[in-house]
C-alpha cells in the first residue's frame, strides 16, 4: 500500500534552529532519502512558506470567476511543510521509516494514499 | 531538548514580546517577563510535552510572570505613596491578529527612533525583535561586547523619551511606520551583506535576521506588494551568499560566481514571491530591484543574462529614485548593452558628485581596461584604492592593476 508521511510543524523554526540541529534533521531526511531510494521510487516535497501562496476561492455567483486571494494567511501555529510518499508493505514498515525523521520539531502523520495519476520528474 | 525549544522561543519571540509590550506598556518589563515564561516552557514542556499552541502558552505565563512583578513593584511603591495601575488580565488567551500585527509593528518602529543613527536601530531590532545576545550583535558589527552593550543602553534611553502610542494607528501612521522598518529591514542586510574582511561569516547573522524580520513583515501584512517584493529581494540576494567568496575568502564577481553553489530553493521561493507581488499590481523599489535580481538568477551562465531589462529595469528604478549611484547601476547595464565607451561618456556628468564613491573609480577603472586604455584604468583603479576598500576588494583591485601593467608591457 503507498502511504503519505506528512510533516507537521510550527512555520520557521526549522530556520531557527541551530546549525547543530539543522545539520541533524537534514541528515534525517538524508537518511530517510538513501533508505526509500534503496527500495524503489519515492516523492518527496517541501512546501513553501505560506506567504508564497495565494488561494482559489470558489466564485461568488454562478458565471463568476474565482476570486484569488493571498494567503492562507499565516499561522504561528502548526502547519503542514511537506511530505513523502512511497510503497510501503504495511503500516508497521511506514513507521519504520518514518522514525528516521522524527525531531522534536515535527509531527509526523503517516495516511494511506492513493495514486491519482500524473508522473514528476525532476532533478535536484 | 533545550536547544529545539530555543528555536520556538526566539520564532514567537516578536510577535510575543509585541503583544506583552503593549499590555505591559514597557519594553523591559517585556522582555523580563517573556524570559520568564520560557524558563518556565523549559521545564513543563520538556514534562508534558510541547504545546499545540506554543504561543498562547507563552504569553499567558509571560503575563502571569509579568503581573507578579508589577504587584511587587507596586507595593513597594505604595509604601512611597505613589499610584502604579496593574493592567488587566485580559479574557481571551491570544489577542487579535490584527491587533498583533499593528503591535510587532510598534515594537519594531520603537527600534527606528528617528534620533537613533541607523546603525543602533539594527542593534537595538536586533536585540528586543530578534532576541541576539549582545555579544552576538557585537559581532556582527565586528565591536567590543562592552561598547555595544552600552550603544544598546544608550539607545534604549534614547527612544524612552519619546514614547511611540499605543493607540491602533491611522491607516496613514501604519503605512508610515511599515515603509520606515522595511527600509530598516534593508539596510540590516545590505550592512550584513557589506564584505568589510575575513569575518564576513559573522555578518551573515545581520543577513539571516533581516530575512527574518522581512518574512515577518511579509506574513503579517500578507496583502503588501512592497513587503512581498522586500522579502523576495533579500532571498535573491542571500541565494548567493556561498559563491560570492572563494575559499581563500576572496571575493567573486557575480559573473564569475559557480552558479551551481546558489540556493536554489530560496531562489524558487524569492520568484514566488515576485510574481505575487507583480500579480497585486505593486511597483516599488523593492520590487525593482528584486526584478533585477531575478534577471541574474535565472540566467544559466553569466553570458546568457538579459542586459537589456536589466537596464530598462534600472531606467524605471531611476525614475523613482533619481541618484547619482541609482544612474551608475543604470551605465553598468548600459556597459554591457551598449559597451564600455559608451558607458565612459555616460559616466563622465556623475564624476564630481560621485568623486568619492569606491566603486564610480573601481568601474571606470573596470571600463578603461576593457576599452584598452590601461594607463588610465591604472589612475581610476589607484583612486579607488585611498577611497577605504574592504580588504577582498583591495586584493580585487590589486589583481586588475596587476594585469593592466601586464598588458602595457606586452604592448
């Protein structure tokens, strides 16, 4: 089953942290990169912060176009920042690898996804 | 674990300091109070958990912290008969986002006290906003902790005689006050940004907080072009920061920078930023010289970049801020679009006024050699040299000295 981890966390502390602790979620995810890369395709996505995003309300009136609005607005509190999604054999072996990328500054919610088409490739 | 909780302490630091500063109505009892209240985070958080909400938490203790110390001022002060009113605990735990975001925005402007020169304005937002130590301020503007803790006493007094309101500002003061913190906001970067020697690392500190202060800014007023546009700026700028010095500390000129060293997510999000900033119709300085560097960033090589709306970006810039420097970035372009006798006939009106400005000389010196004319590139080049460079641009200078003499000689 593909299953989603996503990463929940407080906007810019990661930014904040110390170059020590930086350095030691960076190699997390390192971690967690070379070990999916092992076994088969992943995805994995950050997000930008909030502030680079702008959102599609639906139109106010039938025939209207969709009002475009900045934001979301920011929180201080908790937001999504990324996430991975790879083939896992079940819930147990997801967590495994979730674990790597555990930090006292991130939640972790592991969900079953599944593929609803289209194909990335990128580099870097 | 003390080190991860930091990182959450200093990201609510402003908005948290702003909202004690007005309930408190004083800076210090702020402060005190807030360090208070992450002591206590220390502890209970490391017990029970973070919580959801780190900042609601930290302003309720902060209060209750806060209140304690007013109480005992106050009946010390009883006991010299004069009145000191407690504030009231207010009902709701996280006040108003609006009302935070004109209060970070006081917090700030306090820092840009007009009589402060512009250098204890970044201090100082360093120190209350950013929550430096003072030895790390120090540092960065390359003084003594002992002078800079001083500069920071002497300004605090400074801005304590001329107390900033606490009323909800009039749209006109609002506007006011958000257009004089992004300049302050700028000009703490371009200070980082300013090479002065081999301790550029620590400069990068000023770097890293304007950026912060700008995604601040950016965040709270989240409609603004201007702040949009100042935050892409700086992230443009900032992309660069590992490929502008070797590793002898010595500095590279854009064009010849190893464009797979700049960063490449902060430029994908700097061009966000832009193109949300255009999308609002906005058109400012900021936004200018953010089109500018775009220009640079997604130019593959050095060869392949778009002079010429580089230079019609500069022509625009100029027509908003016609300065004698603006019109010497505007004949830079103009050089590369047009070549460099050109740009010497173009440069020849700005000559008194920018008699002393380093980098008039560094160019023209830069346009004579290219033009072949290497006893007066020799002449500008040594100009430049009295005029105080940093120490990369004196070896910079140096170098292009030497090979102007190397191409006479052949001659």
């Amino acid at each position: 089953m593909m299953y989603a981890i996503a990463i929940y966390g407080e906007p810019g502390v990661f930014e904040t942290l110390s170059e020590d602790k930086k350095k030691e979620v960076l190699a997390g995810h390192a971690a967690l990169q070379e070990a999916l890369a092992e076994r088969g395709e992943f995805l994995s996505i950050k997000l930008m912060p909030t502030s680079t995003a702008v959102t599609l309300e639906p139109p106010a009136a039938t025939g209207q176009a969709p009002l475009i609005v900045d934001g979301p607005f920011a929180e201080t509190k908790e937001g999504f920042l990324g996430f991975y999604a790879a083939e896992f054999a079940d819930l147990k072996e997801a967590l495994r690898f979730a674990e790597m990328i555990s930090s006292p500054i991130a939640r972790l919610e592991i969900r079953p996804i599944a593929w609803a088409g289209g194909v990335i490739s990128t580099e870097g | 674990m003390s080190e991860w909780l930091e990182a959450t302490f200093t990201n609510n630091r402003p908005r948290a300091l702003a909202a004690l500063t007005r309930y408190f109505r004083d800076i210090d009892v702020a402060e005190e109070a807030f360090s208070e209240a992450c002591l206590k985070a220390l502890t209970e958080w490391q017990d029970k958990g973070a919580p959801r909400d780190p900042l609601a938490w930290l302003l309720t203790a902060a209060r209750n912290a806060g209140l304690d110390r007013v109480r005992k001022r106050q009946r010390r002060q009883t006991l010299l008969k004069t009145n000191f009113a407690v504030p009231e605990m207010p009902q709701e735990n996280l006040p108003d986002p609006d009302e935070v975001r004109d209060d970070v925005l006081r917090l700030l402007f306090i820092c840009c006290h007009p009589a402060l020169p512009r250098q204890d304005q970044i201090a100082l937002a360093l120190r209350i906003v950013g929550g430096l130590s003072v030895a790390e301020i120090a540092r960065a503007f390359l003084i003594g902790p002992k002078a800079m803790e001083q500069r920071l006493t002497r300004a605090k007094k400074k801005i304590a005689t001329n107390p900033v309101p606490f009323e909800t500002p009039s749209l006109h003061e609002r506007s006011k006050r958000l257009a004089e913190v992004s300049l302050m906001v700028y000009l703490m970067f371009n200070e980082g940004w300013s090479t002065s020697n081999s301790v550029t690392q620590m400069k990068l500190t000023l770097c890293e907080e304007a950026i912060r202060l700008a995604r601040l800014l950016a965040d709270l007023f989240s409609g603004m072009g201007e702040q949009m546009a100042l935050l892409s700026l700086l992230l443009f700028q900032h992309a660069r920061r590992d490929a502008r010095q070797d590793s002898s500390g010595r500095l590279v000129a854009l064009e010849d920078q190893d464009r797979s060293l700049w960063d490449a997510s902060a430029i994908s999000e700097a061009l966000a930023l832009l193109q949300k900033s255009e999308r609002l119709g906005h058109s400012g300085p900021y936004r200018i010289q953010a089109a500018i560097a775009a220009e640079h960033a997604l130019a593959k090589t050095a060869d392949a970049t778009n002079w010429r709306s580089i230079e019609a970006h500069y022509a625009a810039l100029f027509a908003m801020q016609p300065t004698p420097v603006v019109r010497l970035n505007l004949i830079a372009a103009m050089a590369k679009t047009r070549g460099p006798v050109h740009a010497l006939q173009q440069m020849t009106p700005l000559a008194d006024e920018l008699a002393g400005y380093r980098w008039y000389h560094t160019m023209r010196g830069g346009l004579l050699e290219q033009s072949g004319d290497f006893d007066a590139a020799i002449t500008a080049l040594k100009i430049a040299l009295t005029l105080g460079p940093t120490e990369p641009e004196r070896v910079a200078i140096n170098e292009k000295i030497s090979l102007c003499k190397k191409n006479i000689a052949m001659l």
